[in-house]
C-alpha cells in the first residue's frame, strides 16, 4: 500500500513540473508588447503637403513607433520609397527590431498589397467600401489597434487627367487613430483574403472607364 500510494506521489509530482515546464516555455516562446498610448489625429494631406509623420508612444511616454506617409514616387534615405498615390509605413523605432514596416504581412510581400498604401480607386472609386482595400483600414497588431482613414478627397476627374488636360492633383483628410488592444499579439499586420484595386481607360467618347478586380486568396 505504502509502494502504491508513493509511486502515485511521485507521479503526481512529475505531472505538475512537466506541465509547469510546458507552461513556462509557453510564455517565453510568446512575444509581449508595450501597451501603447492613444493617439488619434486629423492631417490636412494635398500634392503640396503630402508627408506626415507622427510618433505612437508607450503608456510611460517612451517612443515605439513611427509612422511615415507620403504621396507615390517618393524617396527617403531611411525607409526607401513610396509607392502609387498614397503610403504609409510603420516602423519601430528600435533598431534591434527584425521587422521592417509592420504594415507588411511579410518582408518579402510585394508592396503593392500592402494595405498602408492608397490608390485613387480604393478612396473614391469601385474599392472605396471594400472592408480591407477601402478609404478605411483597420491593423491589429502589437497590443493596439490602428485604423488609417482617408475622407474629403478631392481630385480633377480621371477623364480629364488620362486627356492631359489637368495635373493629378489630390487633396484629402487624414485620420489615425491608435487603441490599446491587448487581444492583439501579432508582430505585424497579417494579410488578408481578398484584394481590392482597378485600373482607367478612355472608351470610344473619351471618357474614362473604371475597372475593378477583387481578387480573393490574396494572402
């Protein structure tokens, strides 16, 4: 009886220690991140004044993150280029941190799917309602939640531009908006399973023609 009752103890005790060393690794394999401070703020963007750069602190007022935007075709020493007419990138402000632009599902994702990045017909075209390539984007990622939103756009029509006749000139109001969201553990954007972009032609008037292409799988 004494042998039955002192195998079962030491069962017992080997039971509790593996599946606290299972725990332990658990939690040690599971990055965690700084809980952010709210940040919510409108920018006034145009062909003139197209580049904003705000910083998104931690609780403690340390600085984690830096988000960058700009119109396409620009170059910066820093964080390399942007691409078609609007885009944004966040970058960690430590050095040490592997990833790049935590908009990106992965290092090697082509950036024209990055979701950070704003084309004419995902802000006031065929795409503007989509619920992930619309004038609205939402980011969970690193204990908050990101939501970038383009409003009041204005621009000359697309005819007018594919006939030369006006510059493509935009305007349009930026919102950023950071919350706290602890349920958010990703290091990085994830990508999503439909993409949403379209593309102009003049027709047989002259007059310009939108097409729209959702592609699903796009992750």
């Amino acid at each position: 009886m004494r042998r039955t009752n002192l195998f079962f103890k030491i069962s017992l005790a080997l039971c509790i220690n593996l599946t606290l060393l299972l725990v332990s690794a658990s939690s040690q394999g599971k990055k965690t991140w700084p809980a952010v401070s709210p940040l919510r703020a409108v920018f006034s963007i145009s062909t003139d004044q197209p580049h904003v750069e705000t910083i998104i602190f931690s609780k403690e007022g340390r600085g984690l993150y830096s988000l960058r935007c700009h119109q396409g075709d620009y170059m910066d020493e820093f964080d390399s280029d942007y691409d078609h007419m609007y885009h944004c990138k966040m970058l960690p402000l430590d050095r040490k941190d592997e990833l790049f632009d935590l908009f990106s599902p992965y290092d090697t994702w082509n950036k024209a799917r990055t979701r950070a990045l704003f084309r004419r017909e995902q802000v006031n075209g065929g795409c503007k309602n989509h619920r992930y390539y619309g004038s609205k984007r939402v980011f969970l990622m690193r204990n908050m939640k990101v939501t970038l939103e383009v409003t009041n756009f204005r621009s000359p029509s697309v005819t007018d531009i594919l006939k030369g006749k006006k510059k493509p000139y935009f305007s349009f109001q930026l919102l950023v908006d950071v919350k706290p969201a602890p349920e958010a553990d990703q290091s990085h954007a994830e990508p999503v399973s439909e993409l949403c972009f379209g593309s102009y032609e003049l027709n047989k008037k002259g007059v310009a023609v939108e097409t729209i292409n959702v592609i699903k799988g796009s992750e």
